[in-house]
C-alpha cells in the first residue's frame, strides 16, 4: 500500500473494489517457460481461494500453444481482504483510532494527515503524547523557558529533545503564524527553540579587551552569550576578529580595542552586535580557501571588514612555513564579498591548495603590522 486506503479513510470515500494489474506475460515468453508460468498461476489461483480475493483473467491466442487464459489482475472487494491478506489488519486499526483521536483534537491535522498518514504509523507509540505537546503549544505559545521546565502530562524533555523532527512539523500545522518564528527553518543551532519561543543553552562569544583603560572592573578577557554580547556596548574604535583561540588569547594590546576570538564558520553569531556597528573591523582568518570563505561571509553582516595579515606578502614571506589543503576539505566555490586582491590570491590557493595558518606568522610581524595601522600601546 501507498496510502491510498489510508487517504481514502480519512477523505470519507472508498477505494474497493481495488484492482492490482499484474504483469504482462510476452507471448515468447509463454512459449518458453510454459510448465514454469502454469505452475505460478495454479499457485496464484489456489491462494486466491484461501485468501478471498478474484482473480480477473484475459484470454491469449498463442500460435503454438492455441487459446490460454492467463491471469491479467486481482481484485479485493473490500477493505478486509485486503488488510487480512497484507496482515495490516491490527496496524490499520491502529491507524484508525489514533486518526480519530487526533481529529477529535486537532482537527487542522486534517490535510497533513492525508498527506503523510505512514508518518502517524511511524509514530503510532508515542503518537498521544506528542499530540499533548502539541496541546501544551497550541495554549501556551512561546512559553520563554527551558524545555526541561515544561509541564506536560506524560512527556519529559528528553521525549520532546528526541522528538524535535515530528513536533516541528506537527507545530507548524497547528500554530498561528504568529506563535512561532518563520525565519528559523532548521533544527541546527537550537532552531526548535528559536522557532517555538524556548530558552536554550546560547553559544558563547569570548573576547579580550586589549586596551587596560577600558577594562570591566578589572576584567579583560570576557565570555558573554549571544543575547549579551549582542547588547554589550563597549567605547571601543577598533574590532579585531581572529580565528584562531591562541592568536585571540596572544593578540597585542591596542587603543580602544577589543578582539574576538575562536569562531571559526560562526561568525554569523556576530550578526547585529552593537558592539561592531560603525567600528574599525579588521578579519585575521588563515590565508587558506576557508579563510577567505568566513571573511566573505562576516562582509555580509559588516560592509567594513578589512583582512588583517591575508594577503600576498605575508604568504611569500612565511612561504617556508606554509602547508597544503587536502582538494577534498577546501573550499572550491567563488564567494562574492573579497576585494579584488583577495579575490585573486583566493583562485591562486584554491589550484594550489597553499595553506598558512595564523600561528605560523611571527609574532613581531603581527605587532609590526598592527603599528602600521596605529600607534599601539
């Protein structure tokens, strides 16, 4: 079955009686394997008998073998047979108790069901308690607090961390646009509690305030989660972003500046911080192909991001240091936000799969670099 019984059930209409063609038998065929194909069809008769079903027959004109009747479809009159012959009495049964249960609820599952209705067999063990979560959303939208704080008859949170995939789709269904963030697609990144109004577990953003006039109490080196660092406003000219954790926790003091360090691809998280709204940002990423990857993706958030030690000089001048990328990790595809000197030595390691990473870069240089830019503490 391909859900068309189920379909039909939860549609109010009938598919019996139900005919199933069978395969065509070619006249060669007939002809070379007679014994073979007559002991099939006596085999398919007799079970017919046994298990209720007809068998509708056409009749061939073989020019060897005369007039042959030969099976050309069955067909179940109704919806027992056909449940007793594939054993889907019990389940289909199941099938539809829970449907009843589910429409008696949430009556807007109506289409889904019809759509997916293997689905609810999927989950036909746990189906009542994820029909309780939705309960629990559907009159308490956006709850704003942890899943483990959720008071749910017969759900814990480890059912609803296991469950995430079912309920979202299920939520979606159920939910008023305006219950839920549309924008937030996925499930990565804590994306079932982005969507449904729940508090989580944030990623962490972890910085170094590089000048000691600024310091917070005494406090330089600084953890702060995505919601805090998004409203955290220091008084500070200049942003660095290092990739690398070391590079970030060895980086020079420097005036009015802070650095942030050991994202890596996440630099998405820095989206919409007040802290780097109308400041000097400078990206120091590896001068490999995923280097140049993050800084094109960090140019998305902020227009104003310069490299810093990504360029052609730097990489001639630690050439005895350099590495290489493995084709299979590197990244291959153009990306659209590099100036047009990076953009160039980006094609060149992209064929020659030339990596320096940060650390490889001496030290002196990076302060002589950064002296260039102003005059450092």
């Amino acid at each position: 079955m391909k859900g068309e019984l189920h379909q039909a059930h939860l549609q109010g209409n009938s598919c019996f009686p139900l005919y199933i063609p069978l395969k065509n038998i070619p006249a060669k065929s007939l002809l070379a394997h007679f014994s073979e194909i007559q002991q099939a069809i006596d085999l398919l008769r007799l079970d017919s008998s046994k298990q209720g079903y007809i068998i509708t027959d056409k009749v061939i004109n073989h020019r060897q073998l005369g007039d042959q009747c030969i099976p050309e479809a069955i067909c179940f009159e109704t919806e027992d047979i056909l449940l007793k012959y594939l054993a889907k009495s019990a389940e289909f049964e199941s099938f539809k108790q829970l449907t009843k249960q589910t429409l008696n609820q949430q009556p807007v599952l109506l289409e889904w069901l019809i759509r997916y209705p293997f689905k609810l067999l999927k989950y036909a063990d746990v189906w009542l308690q994820l029909l309780n979560v939705c309960c629990y959303f559907k009159n308490n939208p956006k709850p704003n607090c942890y899943i483990r704080q959720l008071d749910i008859k017969g759900v814990d949170s480890k059912f609803i961390e296991k469950h995430k995939g079912i309920l979202n789709e299920l939520l979606t269904e159920i939910l008023m646009e305006a219950d839920y963030d549309e924008n937030v697609t996925g499930l990565n990144n804590q994306g079932f509690e982005r969507r449904y109004g729940l508090l989580y577990d944030q990623p962490l953003i972890r910085l170094r305030v590089l000048d000691t006039n600024l310091a917070i109490q005494g406090l330089m080196d600084l953890t702060l989660t995505v919601k805090e660092f998004k409203k955290f406003n220091i008084a500070v000219e200049t942003v660095f972003i290092a990739e690398n954790k070391v590079n970030g926790l060895a980086f020079p003091n420097y005036p009015k500046a802070i650095v942030i360090f050991g994202l890596g691809y996440a630099v998405n998280l820095l989206a919409d911080a007040e802290s780097l709204k109308k400041r000097a940002l400078y990206y120091w990423g590896d001068i490999d192909t995923h280097g140049f990857a993050i800084l094109s993706r960090l140019r998305h958030y902020y227009p104003q991001v310069q490299s810093l030690l990504m360029n052609k000089q730097t990489l001639e001048k630690f050439s005895a240091l350099t590495g290489n990328e493995s084709l299979e990790k590197s990244e291959q595809n153009p990306v659209s936000l590099l100036t047009e000197e990076e953009n160039l030595l980006y094609q060149q390691i992209q064929k020659s799969l030339l990596r320096l990473e940060q650390e490889r870069i001496g030290f002196s240089y990076l302060q002589e670099t950064l002296s260039r830019l102003e005059v450092r503490l």
